[in-house]
C-alpha cells in the first residue's frame, strides 16, 4: 500500500529525477517511523561501474536514506 506517490513526494522535496532517490513510501506515523522505496533498474546512468559490474554507491544509499527523512521531518 503506497502512502506516499512520487507526486505527493515531489511536493514536499525540491529534487527532481535523477536526483530524486524516492519512488514512494509505504508507511509513514507523522513524525516517528517512514518506510521509502526506490525501484532501482538497471538503465540508470549510476548503476555501472568502471568495470561495467553492477554496482549501487553506497553514497546513493544515504542520500535516499537522508530524502526519506526529510519526508519523515516535512509531512504533518
């Protein structure tokens, strides 16, 4: 069940694809819990590494970690 949809997401953050490293959430208590999903696919840019293995940076990781809780922080 998604709470949150990438439209209602994009309301309450200023990034933008492929910035953006929040697809939806699927569960949120105002203020105390948040649970983010992103649907990585294999066409993104970031995905590859220099040896063309498939590799998600961990810094990606923490930026989404960080985008969810702004939601977390924004939402009333």
């Amino acid at each position: 069940m998604t709470v949150l949809d990438i439209r209602a997401i994009q309301e309450l953050l200023p990034h933008r694809p492929p910035f953006l490293l929040v697809d939806r959430i699927i569960e949120l208590v105002p203020r105390l819990r948040i649970v983010g999903i992103k649907q990585v696919t294999i066409n993104e840019p970031f995905f590859w590494d220099t040896i063309r293995a498939r590799l998600y940076a961990g810094v990606l990781i923490v930026e989404a970690l960080a985008q969810v809780g702004a939601v977390l922080r924004s939402e009333r």
